[in-house]
C-alpha cells in the first residue's frame, strides 16, 4: 500500500485516479457476438457457452429438478441467513414505495405522476471466482416488489453444466422462476434481442467483468437500458486511531479480495495509526484464503495522511462506492459528504452488513458515477409516468400564458391547439351564463365565484342587544374593546344622505386606494386580464394593474390632454377593466356625463369611474347610474372634498350585487371604529355647499392670476380643487418656490406634462402666499 502524507494536490490527483481499462480490441469481440446471437439465437448461445465456458449445454433454462437439487444442496444454516437477509432487503426496499400525490397546479389544471413497472426485467448474475448469489437477492426483490411481469436470470455455467446451488436457492427466494445458463457477453446480446429460450429484456442488471461491462453498454445503444456503468468494486475508509487497527485493515482486505483490480483507499490523520494497519493488514493476509488477490490489489492502493478536515473534499473528489467512516471524525466528515454510492457510518459498521444482509442494496456506482448515479433501489425497476387534466375552469386559467409563451416561441400550432379549446370553452360559458348567472358575476373572476365569504361575527347579527359575546372580544371596558360593526350601517346611511345615493349601493374601503385595489382583485384574473386606463391619470392605477398581475394598458391623451370616445373604446377593448378618473388627476380636465355613459354603454367589461374631485362639479357625476349599468362602479372619497384624508375613508358606489361581492373579499372590520365616529360626526356638522362655493371662488381667482401672469404658458380647464399650468423652467420654479416655503406638485415627468406645475386650492391666506412668491419670481 503506497502512503501519502500532506500530497499535492498532483500527487492526490494520481492516487485517486481509477485505472483506465484496456479495451482496443473489446468493442469488436462484443460485436461479433451480438451478430452471432442475433442470427443464430440459441444455436449461438450454445456455440459461445462451448467456446467461453468449455461446457456443452443442451437446454438453456435451469429444469425444475435442477432447483429441487440445489434445494437439497444448500446447508441448513445458509438457508436461514439468505431467509434473513432476504427479509431485511425487502422491508427496505418497500420503504421505497411512496405514494405520490396529485397536486392542483392552477384552478381546474390536475397533475400527478405515478411509478409502473418496467415490465421485462433480464438480472445478470456472474460466475467466476465467487458465486454471488447476494446479488440475485439484491436484483431480484426489489424487481419482485416493482411488480416487473417478466423477471428473470442469467447466470454462466460451471464446467459440469450446472448452477451453483446457493443462486438457485436465492433466486427461489427472491421469486424469479426462470434461471438461464448462459454468462458473459452473450447473456447480455441474448436479453437484449431474445432468443427462442430467453426472452427480450426492456432493461438488464448486474455486474459482471469487462466484457459483460461492454456488452451492456452496447445494448445501451441498441436501445435497451442498463442499470447503471460498472467498474471494479472500491472502498474509501476514514478512520483515525480510536478505532482498532485490526478493524480498518478487514475492512480494507474485504474490498481487495475481491478482485485485483479493486480500489482501495484509507484516509486518516495519523501516520502512526497507518503504520499500526499497515502491520495489521500482513497479519490479516497471512491468513486470508484469497491472500494472492487481495496482496495485488492492495499493492495499487493508498493511504493518505492529512487534517481530519479535508476528508471530506477528498471523499467527494474521489466519490467512492463504498464509504467507511469511523471515529471521532464521523459528524464532521458526514456533514460535508455529497458523493457516495453507499456510506457505514461507525465502528460497528462493516461494509459486509450491507453487501448482505442489513437490506440496502449493494449493487452501486463505481468510478466516480457516484456524484451522479444512484445506486440501484426500487426506483430502479419502475419508470414513473406523468399524468395531467384540464378542466374548463384550467382552460380559463391557464390558457393565455400557454398562448403567450406558443407564440413567444413562434409556434403558432402550439398556441392554436389552446386556442381553439379556450374559444369553445368561453362560448358554451357565455350560453350558460346569458341565462344562469347575472351579469355581474361574468365580470367576476372565474376562480372567486366559489369563494364562500368570510363571515365576522358583527355580519352575521346586525341589530341589537343587551350582551354582546359573540365576537372573541375581551370584555374589559375600553373606549375600543369591541369592533367597529355594526357602526358600518350608521357611516354609510350618513354618506348616503351627503352623496345621495342609497345605503345598499355604498360599500366602505380605507381609502379609495383600497376600493380600487379590491375592484382589480374581484374582476381581473392575474395574468390573464388587462386594464386600461387613461394617460396621464392617478399614478396608482399602474402600480395596483402591477401588484394584482395584470397587464396595463395606458391610452394616450392628446397634447390638451383630450380623447374622443371611440380611441378610448377602441383602444380599451379587450381589457377586463377601464378605469377613468373624472375629473382626471393631474390635469383637472373632465369628460362629461354625456360621454361617460356612452363609454360604459359600449365597453364590454368594467368600467370604474374614479370620482376622487367630482364633488367640485356634481352635475358630472355617474353615481345616479348604478343601478342602470352592471358594468358600472364609481369611486369616491371623503379625502379630497370634504377634507377627511386623514380619516382614509373611500367608497365604491355600485349596483347591491358589487357590493356584496366586494364585501365578501374585503378584509373583515376595515375601517376602525375611532375612524367612522369621527367621519359620522364630521358628516353630520360639515356645510359641503358652502366649503365648495368657497373653493371654487379661490380656484377662480387662482386661475385669472395664473392666466395674467406672464411666464405662464399654459393653464389647463379644471374642473377640480387644483390647477395644472405649464411655466417654462418648472423644475426650477418648483424648488424655488420650495425655498420659499411653498410647495406645489412638479408634475413635469408624467405623460405629455413636460414643464408643468400643480397647484392645489388652499385657504385663501395660502393662495394668497403663492401668488405673492409667483409674483416674486
Ligand atoms: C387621492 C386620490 C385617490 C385616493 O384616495 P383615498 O380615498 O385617500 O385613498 C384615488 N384616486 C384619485 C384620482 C386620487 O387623486
């Protein structure tokens, strides 16, 4: 054994290298006898068996007297522990059995996936110096727990024909009925065309030497598959000296008997402890049967001295088969192993637990397949099938992004096989909704109409009482143990006197911000809907489009910052959502009643008319529209006008049918109590006529000094509490103005708005110090 102590990383990089196989002539030898035995089938097999295995064999399969002898054969003693292992391989093997579960992907789109067998399974079991029959335990059962109807073995014959008892008795055990005497390359060509005797193999296992190595790698590319690459067998051993020496050499030997070209390798921090193994390993040897094998080997192997700390990274570069790791080391080097086919953790864990009888199974990748092979597993004998059904609630959802990425790809066959499907769909929807469901539940998304609403304790009981236990509240007497409902019917019949409009139609939002963001999440389904809106307008109706997943479709006012109807219909057509501000924020501009109505009259889904500043000209107000139009709701706010921002009172004024649904998304209580008493008060002691009479006059006077001033170039028509005016430099003017105490809005990097400034109506006072500092300028 050579030893290394600190290597570079040249001199470790040589160490771990696995021996390259000779194989220049191979490839043709295993052609050959593929062509053979494709032609000749079982004449060939026969022919080959003679030639390779010096033995004539007149029936291929083993006979059944062939298995009642080999039954007597086998001691008393071996029976009982193949039973055992047997046992032990398949209980962990049928935990590999796990059920999988269909999952839901997106509404009405059902996915699952489940294991079949591999329905013709051909094992290969070696003959040669050892007769293992463990691995036919180890191919066999979990073959048998896959459920692989065709399950059989091939295995070469000894000189006298025969097979040795111990495989026939295991593969007994492991349920395979069917045993073929036929080895090497040929077995491989034989289970990979079929024969008279030997049927077709969808997929062969099972180690064997080079030659066997080979063929199965040539079936490979005649399509059928194999369980794995295989190379000669190794072991990595970490231990330091709190182990017995006498431990690590066996494990050592029980790898280099193998073969001689088997790998092994020891890893430890100590030279002296590899002195003492190496001293243990000539002890061992002078008494091992199969000393001649294992001393070649050994003579190709290494010990390797270094910090317990790099083990890992050494383990891992060289991914061994078998990994052995004992001692005080065992966490920290587990922790950090990532390649292994199959690890024995501790000093009670020999390799020979799991070779035999512990129940993992030892058929495992060599030659560094370990960083990316398994070793074979229940896994090994199934393939798994995938399995999906769309409903026509998964066609609604998940049409578009198939369509939009078929197309993405430019292929278009891809996108129209949905197509055609979503077309149907929505056209027996339509039939069935024209008559089933009302209107506003089509504007509804499709994925929320089942959703049951959640019920506080304050909406199921709306009247009075004495005691009140009916809500999880704390009964200690505070000014706000108790939540805000009922008072909700109180706010909304004060709103409904100041706007007048009935009770049913209001529903009550923290802000019209929240109002509007519920309005996107009841109507548009994410990434599937769009929603237009004007440009420039209220800067939140992108962000809200964004946050809920829709696509946003700004449509461009001119220059005056005017539209006509029919670019707004044409433009917004398609969109689920066409939400207009009237008055528009920023520009104060507005669209008539007229033209309004005209708008929710033609569009073919929702149109949300944010009235944010319509109390400064109620005669263009839609609110008196709702009950008419189901694809109507208006916005509005106690922010602006009747000066409640701090309140975040908003509503959406709608047919009763939106109420409802909003209130079964919105988030239960709202609105807190201390907010609607205050707003209740406020409404009942505010003047609104005269407040806005006031208003409008300030604006007016802002407005003629804005129009007299001669910097500015622009002011636009407003039919609200602010004025937006174009001044060259407005940049410039706005910080100016900020230097001086007074701060507008520099609305210059909006849409088209390039050099203009927003002004609000204040007091008169305030109004008064803005012109006087314009004037300054
Ligand atoms: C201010 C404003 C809002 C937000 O109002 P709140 O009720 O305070 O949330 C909504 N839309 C427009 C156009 C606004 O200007």
């Amino acid at each position: 054994m050579k030893v290394l102590i600190n290597p570079s990383q040249l001199e470790l990089t040589l160490a771990l290298n696995r021996p390259k196989l000779e194989s220049t002539n191979l490839e043709s030898i295993i052609s050959d006898i593929f062509t053979q035995v494709e032609s000749d089938k079982d004449k060939a097999l026969k022919a080959l068996t003679l030639q390779f295995d010096q033995v004539s064999i007149t029936d291929l399969a083993v006979s059944k007297p062939e298995f009642d002898e080999a039954n007597q054969l086998v001691s008393f003693e071996l029976k009982e522990a193949i039973q055992v292992a047997a046992q032990n391989i398949e209980r962990f093997h049928r935990s590999q059995e796990n059920k999988e579960y269909e999952v839901e992907t997106s509404p009405g789109v059902v996915c699952w996936r489940k294991s079949l067998p591999i329905q013709r399974v051909g094992l290969y079991v070696p003959g040669g110096t050892a007769p293992l029959f463990s691995t036919v335990l180890m191919l066999g059962i979990p073959a048998k727990i896959a459920g692989s109807s065709i399950r059989y073995l091939c295995t070469p014959p000894n000189r006298e024909g025969k097979i040795h008892p111990a495989i026939l008795f295991a593969a007994k055990m492991a349920g395979i009925e069917t045993v073929y005497k036929v080895g090497g390359a040929q077995a491989i060509a034989a289970m990979s065309f079929g024969t008279e005797s030997i049927p077709k193999a969808d997929k062969i296992f099972g180690p064997g030497n080079q030659y066997v190595t080979a063929a199965k790698q040539y079936a490979q590319r005649l399509g059928i598959a194999i369980d794995m690459p295989a190379g000669p067998s190794e072991v990595l051993v970490a231990a330091d000296n709190s182990i017995p020496a006498s431990f690590v050499a066996a494990d050592l030997l029980a790898q280099a008997e193998h073969g001689t070209d088997s790998q092994v390798i020891f890893l430890s921090d100590q030279i002296l402890f590899v002195d003492e193994v190496l001293t243990e390993i000539e002890k061992q040897l002078a008494i091992l049967p199969r000393a001649g094998i294992a001393r070649e080997a050994m003579k190709a192997s290494t010990a390797i001295v270094v910090e317990a700390e790099n083990w890992s990274e050494i383990i891992n570069s060289y991914a061994p088969e078998h990994l052995i790791i004992m001692g005080k080391y065992e966490e920290l080097v587990l922790k950090k192993v990532i390649n292994a086919g199959s690890v024995f953790i501790g000093k009670n864990t020999a390799e020979s637990f799991g070779d035999y009888a512990s129940g993992t199974n030892h058929t495992l990748p060599t030659s560094g397949f370990a960083r990316s092979y398994s070793g074979v597993s229940l896994d090994s004998f199934v393939k798994k099938i995938t399995y999906q059904k769309v409903s026509d609630e998964g066609i609604r959802n998940l049409a578009q992004t198939v369509i939009t990425m078929a197309e993405a790809e430019e292929l278009q066959g891809h996108a129209n096989a949905v197509k055609v499907r979503l077309e149907y769909a929505s056209s027996i929807r339509e039939q069935q909704t024209s008559d089933s469901v009302s209107k506003i539940q089509t504007f509804i998304r499709n994925d929320f109409r089942d959703v049951k609403s959640y019920s506080s304790a304050r909406d199921e009981f709306e009247g009075l009482g004495e005691v009140f236990l009916d809500a999880n509240e704390n009964g200690l007497v505070t000014a706000y143990n108790r939540y805000p409902d009922p008072l909700q019917f109180e706010l909304k019949s004060e709103i409904s006197i100041a706007k007048n409009v009935p009770s049913e139609n209001i529903f009550l939002g923290n802000g019209s911000d929240e109002v509007l963001d519920l309005i996107f999440r009841l109507t548009a389904t994410p990434f599937l809907d769009s929603a237009a809106y004007l440009n420039p307008s209220y800067g939140m109706y992108p962000v809200l489009a964004k946050v809920n997943g829709v696509r946003t479709i700004p449509i461009n006012l001119d220059s005056k910052f005017n539209i006509s109807v029919s670019e707004i219909l044409s433009q917004a057509n398609g969109s689920k959502l066409l939400v207009i501000c009237n008055p528009n924020n920023p520009t104060g501009g507005i669209i008539c009643k007229t033209k309004i109505l005209e708008i929710v009259k033609e569009f073919n889904g929702v149109v949300v008319i944010d009235e944010a500043y319509i109390d400064f000209c109620t005669s263009n107000s839609v609110v008196d529209e709702v009950n008419n139009y189901p694809n109507l709701i208006v916005v509005q706010t106690l922010s602006k006008a009747y000066g409640m921002a701090g309140l975040r009172i908003g509503m959406a004024i709608a047919s009763s049918e939106w109420i409802t649904a909003l209130n079964s998304i919105k988030p239960p209580y709202n609105l807190s109590s201390l907010v609607q008493k205050t707003a209740i008060n406020e409404l009942k002691s505010i003047n609104w006529k005269a407040i806005k009479t006031g208003i409008i006059n300030e604006r007016e006077r802002l407005i003629s000094f804005l129009k007299s001033n001669k910097k500015v170039i622009e002011v636009f028509p407003t039919e609200a509490n602010f004025i937006l005016f174009r001044i060259p430099n407005a940049t410039e003017i706005y910080n100016k103005l900020i230097k001086k105490g007074v701060i507008v809005r520099n609305r210059s990097t909006q849409y088209n708005c390039a050099d203009t400034l927003r002004v609000s109506v204040g007091t008169k006072i305030e109004n008064d110090k803005f012109i006087q500092m314009m004037q300054k300028l």
